[in-house]
C-alpha cells in the first residue's frame, strides 16, 4: 500500500508501507524523506496517530492522504524541578519531588503527553485522550481533584501562571485549580467564559481571549485579574503578553493596551503613543525603551 503524507509548507511525498507496519515507521520514513525531525502524523479528521499501533489498526486504507507537522520536544519547569516532553509522548521529570521532580508512572510511562505546563511549585500534563494529570506541590496546582470530574476528557490546552493552572475545554469554557485567590479560583467571571481560544498568564493571575476578540480576566486584582480600567479597549485582540504583575494585549489593529501593576508594565506611560499602531518589533523596542527608563529594583516587590 501506499500513504501520501504533506507538510503543512505543501510538500509531499508518497511512501510505500505495508498494513502491518506502525505508525512510527511510517513517521521515520517521512522524517527520512523530508529531512526534518520530530514530525507528528494527523489522519484527514485530523485525529494525532498512535506511533505504537499499525496502520490496520488506525483504519489507514491504500492512498490516504496524512499531514505530518513538527512536535518539538519542551522542557518546563518549577522552582526546583523540570519536566520534560518528548516528541514521542513520553515525559522526564527531575529534581525535587515536592516541586514537582516526580511525575509517577501514570504519566511518565503515559506515552501520551501533549502538553505540559507548571506553576512554580507544580506540573500539569495535557495527555492524548484529552485528560490532565497534576502532580508537585498540592496547594500549587498538584491536586486538581477538587476539578477532577471536569479533567478527564475534552481539555483543549492547559497554561499555568505561578500559583494556579487553567484548563480550556473542548466546548471553550474553562476549568480552574491550585490558588483560590491568585487565580485559582474563577467563580467570579465563569459566566463570561464562553467560546475561549486562548489563555495567557502573570505570575498572579490569568487572562482568556475569546473568539469575538475580547479578553476576560481573573486572579490577583492589582496584578493582572483586573482589567476593568481598560476593558472598553480589550476588544479585537490577537495576542497577550504576561510580565510578573501586568499584561499587555496586542490588537487586530496594531494597538497595544496594558493593565495591571504600573511598575512591571501595566501602565505604558510615556511610550503608550507609540503603542497605537504598533508591529511586533515596534512593540519589542517601546517595551524596552520603556523599562530602561524604570527604576532597577521597581518589579520586585514580590520578591521574584
């Protein structure tokens, strides 16, 4: 038989295989092929393959068409632990248990591992079937059984800030653990959290873009959970960045808004003129300029 496997770039290639052959030898042909690593097959619904089944088993027939894109190992970390995930599905965690060093066999043998983010005391794994496994300090977001119903299945993507972690779900609402106080907890705004594509972090608190553009907020006030000054203007939004206490959105329109604590970034003072059309470059070289003109020691009041 035969499998056509294209690049996302529009290269292609077709490549001889058998029924019996697993999806890893397929996938290593077509590293081979295109000279480039870490590559991950997607069936034509999209759906990530097993490396370890064979491509009877997936339902794979003579001429099918696959799409092979790249899933680079990460590595992440707490205060005293890192966490590794490989391109294979597999994790490695080191260092100290109560950080996190420690992942137990429910997830380092997993194989399965999409994603894994951490707090700074704990690590959150997004796992193939759609479920999280949390492990680290408990308190930090190493028990999320308090959610653990919500958890199981359908979790889009997981992000973590410092103390608390976030979950986005298939249906676009979100499932939050760890801190109560310091995003942990978003009670408050769960009724704003529909349709949610992307979630963005300070050290305190959390920010979600949603589909129609506007941003919804939650965790320590002072330090990024409210955006009520500004959120007339948090609307059409691309992108959002998180410092240690502030944010700052990007906009459709080139336009930047910052809120959260004026010494680490929430208030753009003397560069916000700059920031109304802003592109990315020019958004680097004002943020810049304006933390050159800030006091050394002004963004550590948190002892960070």
């Amino acid at each position: 038989m035969e499998v056509f496997v294209s690049l996302p770039s529009g290269r292609s290639a077709t490549i001889p295989t058998a029924p019996t052959a697993t999806v890893l030898k397929l996938r290593d042909a077509a590293q081979e092929i295109f000279g480039v690593g870490f590559l991950r097959l997607l069936s034509s619904q999209g759906q990530i393959l097993d490396v370890c089944s064979t491509l009877l088993d997936t339902g794979l027939t003579d001429g099918e068409t696959l799409t092979a894109i790249v899933h680079a190992p990460k590595i992440c970390a707490t205060r005293k632990a890192f966490a590794m995930r490989f391109s294979n599905g597999h994790a490695l965690c080191w260092g100290d248990p109560k950080f996190g060093g420690d992942a137990g066999p429910s997830v380092a043998a997993a194989g399965r591992v999409e994603q894994i983010e951490s707090t700074g005391h704990a690590f959150a794994a997004l796992l193939a079937d759609g479920s999280v496994e949390t492990w680290g300090h408990p308190r930090f977001g190493g028990d999320s059984s308090r959610v653990r119903d919500r958890l199981g299945s359908n979790v889009r993507q997981i992000k973590g800030s410092h103390f608390s972690f976030a979950a986005i779900l298939q249906d676009g609402t979100v499932v939050t653990w760890g801190r109560s106080a310091i995003g942990g907890e978003s009670q408050r705004v769960q009724h704003l959290l529909r349709d949610v594509c992307k979630l963005e972090s300070t050290h305190f608190a959390f920010a979600a873009i949603l589909a129609d553009g506007r941003v919804v907020t939650w965790g320590q006030p002072e330090d990024g959970g409210d955006s009520s000054s500004v959120q007339n203007e948090l609307r059409n939004v691309a992108s959002i960045t998180g410092s240690l206490s502030a944010s700052a959105a990007l906009r459709f329109d080139g336009s930047v808004v910052c809120w959260g604590d004026a010494e680490c970034g929430g208030d753009a003072g003397d560069v916000q003129r700059q920031l109304k059309h802003a592109t990315r470059p020019c958004l680097r070289k004002a943020l810049v300029q304006w933390m050159v003109i800030q006091e050394p020691s002004s963004c550590s009041k948190h002892g960070y």
